[in-house]
C-alpha cells in the first residue's frame, strides 16, 4: 500500500508548498490519476510519491515504511514523466529501471 498523510511538497529550492494536506491510501494493483492545470504541482506530487523528492511535511509510506530521497524503499518505485525524452538517462527500458542515480 502506498500511504500519504498531511503531505505538503515544493520543488526543490521552493519554501512555499504547492500541495499541501494531501492524504491517499493506496492498495496494491490501484491505479491513480492526477489532473489539473499546468503549474498545480501534479508533479510536485507525483516525485514526492515516488520519494525522488522530500516532503516538506507529512509522511509517504509503502508498504508500512517510510520512503523519501535518503530512504532504501524508493528503490522499489520507479516514474516515468511526461517529456521521456529529456528524462531517460539509459537506452533500454530495463536499464532505465535498474538506474538508481546518484
């Protein structure tokens, strides 16, 4: 299960939270969708999730622990944005997954 409390995120160098008070409960072969007009932080949300971003308050859990950029369960998730061109660092697809960056 994928888990938000209160989350609040921003991009990075960002103090003023473009989501805040987010909660979802997420099981296991759900599927979410995330709309809303360009600028109002769907991807904010989506990295923070991910735990490619840290979270300016609030808690993102998988599976009942904590996930975030210095956390070991990130490596379990894996995102995919809207230009991959500009954000796929490998050749192959598989490759692209096991990339763990640095």
């Amino acid at each position: 299960m994928l888990r938000a409390r209160d989350l609040s995120s921003a991009p990075p160098g960002s103090a003023a939270p473009c989501v805040r008070d987010f909660a979802l409960d997420l099981e296991r072969g759900e599927w979410l969708s995330v709309r809303g007009p360009n600028g109002s932080g769907k991807t904010t949300l989506a990295l923070t999730l991910a735990g490619l971003w840290p979270a300016l308050s609030g808690s993102v859990e998988l599976d009942g622990g904590a996930i975030g950029p210095s956390r070991p369960s990130r490596a379990r998730i894996a995102a995919v944005l809207q230009d991959p061109p500009s954000e796929i660092l490998q050749s192959r697809v598989t490759d692209e997954i096991a990339f763990r960056g640095p």
